[in-house]
C-alpha cells in the first residue's frame, strides 16, 4: 500500500510540477482598500491546498492516537483480568464449572474449548 501513496505522489508532485510551468503569472490579491498582494498562481494554490489538508491530517493523526491509547488500555485490562482469573483459580484449587445465564434465568453449560 506504501508503493501506491508513494506513486500517487510522485505523480501528483509532477502534475502540479508542470502546471506551475506552464502557469506562472503573478494573481493580485486585494486584502483591503489599501493592501495588495502580488504572488504567483502556482503558489497561491500551494497555500490554498496546505490550508485544505492540514486539519485533515492533524484530525486524523488525533484519531489514530485516540485509538491506539484505547486498544492499548484494553490489552492491559485483559492481562489484569487474565491474572485475576488464574489467582482466583488457584486458591480454589480447581476451577469451576463456567455457565450462562440464558433467557428466563436459566444457566447453560459453556463448553470449556470456549474459554
């Protein structure tokens, strides 16, 4: 999957490469009555395109922390329950038989392969 971003970039990176040759003038910008900026058309939309993308990318990069904290939070709770688990086995020597509650109250065997 890298090899495919990698290859849309460079071909992005090209296309904007020969737009920016093949269009370069300078655009007029009017902020206000009295302040006028003067760029160029290929970096104007450079600065359009960054201003587009970068809350994008940073609400992504967010996200993927948001989860990773929670995944790593829930591995840590199964070590903790796991260890639990084997010490409350082990001072009652064996273990216990597992059951469900079904509906209406009534418990169901679990088969031990489940656990």
């Amino acid at each position: 999957m890298r090899i495919v971003t990698l290859l849309f970039s460079i071909l992005l990176a090209a296309a904007f490469a020969w737009f920016s040759a093949r269009n370069w003038m300078e655009v007029t910008l009017n902020l206000t009555r009295d302040l006028v900026m003067v760029l160029p058309l290929p970096l104007l939309l450079a600065v359009f395109a960054l201003v587009l993308i970068l809350p994008m990318m940073l609400l992504h990069a967010f996200v993927r922390w948001g989860l990773r904290r929670r995944i790593s939070r829930l591995e840590k709770l199964i070590v903790n329950k796991d260890a639990e688990i084997a010490t409350l086995r082990g001072r009652r020597g064996a273990p216990a038989e597992p059951a469900a509650v079904g509906i209406g109250g009534e418990t169901l065997p679990i088969a031990r392969e489940a656990l």
